[in-house]
C-alpha cells in the first residue's frame, strides 16, 4: 500500500475526538470520566477490544485479563484501547441453541463498531458461536480487524486417561445407558473433565473456528492452538494489541485478508484437522458477509478427499494441549502446504507461506506426515438427493466406514421430545440396521438449528454392543460429537422440505462415496403427503419471531437474509 494512501485515510476516531466545538468537548468530556488524559485524544489510533467475556460463558471466563495483555500491547504501540462488551454466546448455557443468537449477536458487533469513535478492532472470541458472531458482524463494517481465541483448556484427566470435553460427555453418557458405567461415575467425572478455563479441548466447534481464523489469516500465528492458562495466550493477546495499531496506520482492512484464497485454505484446513461440520454454516454466512462467493458445494470440490493429518478428539486420540505442543496450527499448515495458496495475505501483514515455511513438528504422532496420513479422504461431504435437494453434510472421518453406504429403514421423529419419548421405550420397533431420521431442528424448526443431530442410540441396541446407526436430520451436531450422522439437510422440515415428508418403514439409502442421501418413495406418493402437510406455528413476536421470518437455509449459511454483505463503517450523523 502507498504512502499516499495511508496519508488519505483520516482516522474515524477523530470525527468523535477531534473536534473543537461542543461536540467534541463531550465526546472528549465523558470519556476522561475513566480517568483518561488529554493526550489521549492526540490522534492515536482508537483500538476498540470487543469482549465476549460472560459468567455465563465459562469457556470465556479469563476473558477481563485477556483484554488487559491487549491494552498493553495497543499503549505499546501508540494506540488507545476501549473496551466493549457484546452479547457472549455459551454452548453450555444458552437455550434454546447459541445458534439461534449467532445472528443477532453479529448485529450487536456491527452496530457498535460502526456506531462508535473506532479505528480498529480486537475481537475476544472462544466458545463456538462467539467467534462467528464477531467475525460476521465486524466483516460488514470492514475496518482493520484481527482477532484472537481464548484458548482451549488443559486435558481433562479421569482415572489416569485423558478424557475430551463433549466427546467425553457423549461417549459416558450411553455407557451409562448401557450399564457399562454407574451414575457416581458419571458425576465424577464432571470436575476432571473442564478443569481450567478455555473452550473445548477436542476438535469442537470452538476449536475449529479458532483454527479457522488463523487459517483464514485473520489471527497471528499460533492462535488456535496455545492453551487458555498458559502464559504464552497473554504474549499472543500483547502482540494482538500491539499489530492492530499498525494496521491500522496501514489501513489492512478485512477485505484484503478474507479473499477466495483465504477461505479456499480454511476449507483444506478443516479437512486436514477433522474440524467441525459447524464450520461450513459458519463459513459460508462468513463469506457472505465479505461479499465472497463460496457455495456449500465447494467444500466438496475443494476438500472432501484430503486427507486428515491430526490424530485428535472426535475423530482420533489425542486433544488441543497435545496439539500445541506439537507445533500447532502453523506445522500442520507446512504438511499441507502444497495444497493451499501460500500468497494469501494475513493480519502480521507477511503470507501465510512465510507464516509456516519454518513451523518445526515435535510430535508426529499427533500430527501425522500428509504422505502417511491419521485418516484418508476425510473432508466434509455434500450429499444430495431427493432427500436434500439443496444438500446435506456428513464427517466421514467421525462415521463408521461401514456405514458410509447404507440403506435401511427409517424411524421417524417429528421433533427432539418425540424422539426422548420413544427412545427408551424397548418396544420401539427399531435394530441396528435402522436410519434414525429426526425432523424440525433446523433453521426454523429449532428454531435456530440446535445441536441435536447426534441422536442417542436406543438402549436395547446399545446392550448389543453396537456403538453407531445412521442418524439424518435437518440439524446440527456438536463438533465434539461423532457417528454417522448426516446433518444440515436442506430445505429444512419446518418449512416443508422432503425430510418433512419421511414416515416410519420408508426405505432410506445412505451412500456417501456417490454424495447420495435418497428417499425411497415415488414422486407421486411424495406430492399426496406434501398437500396433506401442515407447517408448524409460527413465534408471534420478538427476535425468534424476525430470525424465523429472515434466516436462510443450512446451505446458504443460515445468516438473516438482510444481514447479507455489509454497509462498511462511515462516520454516521452526531448525536447532539
């Protein structure tokens, strides 16, 4: 970028800060409230820190030091830090699904940097639906921006074995079920499990988009992989601090990061790590902020056979603590490195191929050679058919291999409280060979699309030993999850797609090498039960009344219709 440029780029803060009439001296006024000196208002740049911090949401709960290391690093650099607040998404806490508020916190980041005296923007982000929701809303004003992950926790440790979280839960959860575990276990295991703060230690969807923003290059190296409680978080966050007063005075807005190759390298990096299914609704709603064409169908194009390097919880052994130590993100980026755009600009203002062409591997156990790689083929899948016209997404390298091609018969449920009531029920007519099919959990139907694809198997089947069936719904699963769960089929239940239509004893066929997810009904039979079908009630007011009347399909992104792209950041009209 020119001299020239940068020299013809005013500071937004000064349209607040530097003024001499009375505008200016309350802007100035109520801000030295805090304590601020004059010199403050010289003309640095205004660094706002947007923090998710929550007791509500432990995942982000060091958060308030976080932010601090920040501060130091912007004062380091020049700049003057202003922390904010925005709604704080917890997986663990927030019903009816964070999803549901992904959306609406992304309005909350947008609005309040747009509307406020900011140069640039750090943004604090952990738990899943954090860090979209930040990343969304600070896109559509498109000022300097980088951010930076909370971290994961420590391993959990139960009785000498590592044990992930989520996965953990999932996996005790029907060992209980099927007497393979007492309750007085199961509790124990609660406090070994989450012992620190960070988010998830598996390769959930906290984890993933953490690995997402650095692969996109919107977070300085190492981002995704140090430790919540390690020291080494803090320096990254001063560092934070210090670069995004720099790129600012550079004016590296977000548009010249998240380009086609930034997100075309995400989406490889999510196969190469056995990242989430999250991160395609994600990405996709991503990339439509930015303006950036990417359609669910790429992730098939671009990753569904690349392999996945990373031996970790779901899809294998070992969990992020293990991962950072050996090498991160950046050494499992040099294994791939042939197959990503190595010119892609990133937040330190160096290429991604600076950024890993020296990332040493200490452990290669954990992350394996890409020419002897932990799984084959591994990316997410795009399965269409009849029974997902518009698509639908499968983990192979989380399913049963012998499943992948599948046909049986359906058992059906209308909604998450039909299936709790009829799954323990040992008269249900159900065995292995079944597709478990759940219906009005998407977009609309949850509403918000809730994490509730990764059905519980049927107790008479679990005490056979069987530890996956095919499950299809319209939802979305847990990144800590695992099985052969088709999810994100679309168009959704709810709003009369063929899911809508399946009954009990249909004839489903699961065939993933194909990319095939069929219903084995004719178009006839289909036509008589879609006019004889009824669409739920609809909310009669509020925000769930707006998101239902404006979310998108699992296939666009399931972002608002009217949120889509951006309106950037001028200096909106005074306020006195």
């Amino acid at each position: 970028m020119s001299n020239d440029n940068k020299k013809n780029k005013p500071l937004r803060s000064t349209a607040w800060f530097g003024k001499p009439d009375k505008d200016g001296f309350l802007h100035r006024s109520w801000t030295k409230a805090s304590g601020h000196p004059h010199d403050q208002f010289d003309g640095r740049p205004v660094i706002g820190i947007c923090n998710t911090f929550s007791d509500l949401t432990s995942c982000n709960s060091h958060f308030r030091t976080l932010a601090e290391y920040v501060k130091r690093g912007v004062y380091e650099a020049g700049g003057f830090p202003l922390e904010f607040p925005v709604m704080s998404l917890g997986e663990a806490q927030l019903r009816p699904t964070a999803m549901l508020f992904r959306n609406l916190a992304s309005m909350d980041v947008e609005e309040s940097i747009r509307g406020n005296p900011i140069d640039g923007v750090v943004l604090l982000m952990g738990c899943d639906k954090t860090t979209p929701s930040l990343m969304m809303g600070a896109a559509s004003c498109n000022l300097p921006t980088i951010g930076l992950s909370g971290g994961p926790m420590l391993n959990g440790k139960f009785r000498g074995e590592d044990i992930g979280s989520g996965t953990g839960v999932w996996m005790m959860s029907e060992m209980v079920r099927a007497g393979q575990m007492t309750q007085e276990e199961f509790i124990e295991a609660e406090s070994c499990m989450n012992r620190s703060h960070g988010h998830c230690m598996t390769m959930g969807t906290a984890s993933t988009m953490a690995s997402m923003v650095e692969a996109l290059g919107m977070a300085l190296p190492e981002n995704a992989a140090i430790p919540a409680v390690d020291g080494r978080r803090n320096r990254l966050a001063q560092l934070t601090g210090r670069r995004i007063v720099q790129m600012v005075k550079d004016n590296l807005t977000m548009d010249k990061i998240m380009t086609r190759k930034a997100f075309e390298n995400a989406i490889k990096v999510n196969a190469a790590i056995g990242g989430s299914t999250n991160a395609v609704v994600h990405l996709l709603a991503m990339a439509g902020r930015m303006g950036v064409p990417l359609t669910l169908e790429d992730w098939d194009k671009l990753a569904s056979q690349l392999p996945c390097l990373l031996n970790l919880q779901p899809s294998g052994k070992y969990l992020m603590e293990d991962f950072f130590y050996a090498g991160g993100l950046p050494a499992l980026m040099k294994e791939i490195s042939t197959e990503l755009h190595l010119d892609a600009l990133t937040v330190n203002g160096k290429t991604l191929g600076d950024n890993i062409k020296d990332a040493p591997c200490y452990n290669r156990d954990v992350i394996t050679p890409l020419a002897t790689p932990f799984k084959p083929a591994a990316g997410i899948a795009v399965l269409k058919g009849n029974l997902a016209p518009d698509g639908a997404v499968i983990k192979p390298s989380a399913s049963s291999p012998h499943l992948l091609k599948h046909r049986g018969r359906a058992v059906v449920f209308e909604s998450t409280e039909h299936f709790r009531e009829r799954i323990e029920d040992d008269h249900l007519d159900i065995d292995e060979n079944c597709v478990m099919v759940l219906k009005n959990c998407g977009p609309v139907g949850y509403p918000g699309m809730a994490e509730v694809g990764n059905m519980a198997l049927p107790k008479k089947v679990l005490k056979k030993g069987i530890t996956d069936m095919v499950r299809i719904s319209d939802a979305r699963m847990s990144g800590t999850a695992y099985g052969t769960v088709v999810l994100h089929v679309s168009p959704e239940a709810s709003i009369g797609g063929p899911l809508a239509l399946v009954k009990d004893g249909d004839m489903v066929e699961l065939d993933v090498p194909a990319r095939r997810l069929h219903l084995d009904v004719s178009d006839e039979e289909l036509a008589r039960r879609k006019a004889a079908w009824q669409p739920p009630q609809k909310p009669a007011r509020g925000y769930v009344k707006l998101y239902v009347e404006h979310v998108q399909q699992a296939h666009l992104g399931a972002d608002l219709d009217f949120l889509v792209g951006g309106s950037g950041a001028e200096v909106p009209r005074e306020s006195h």
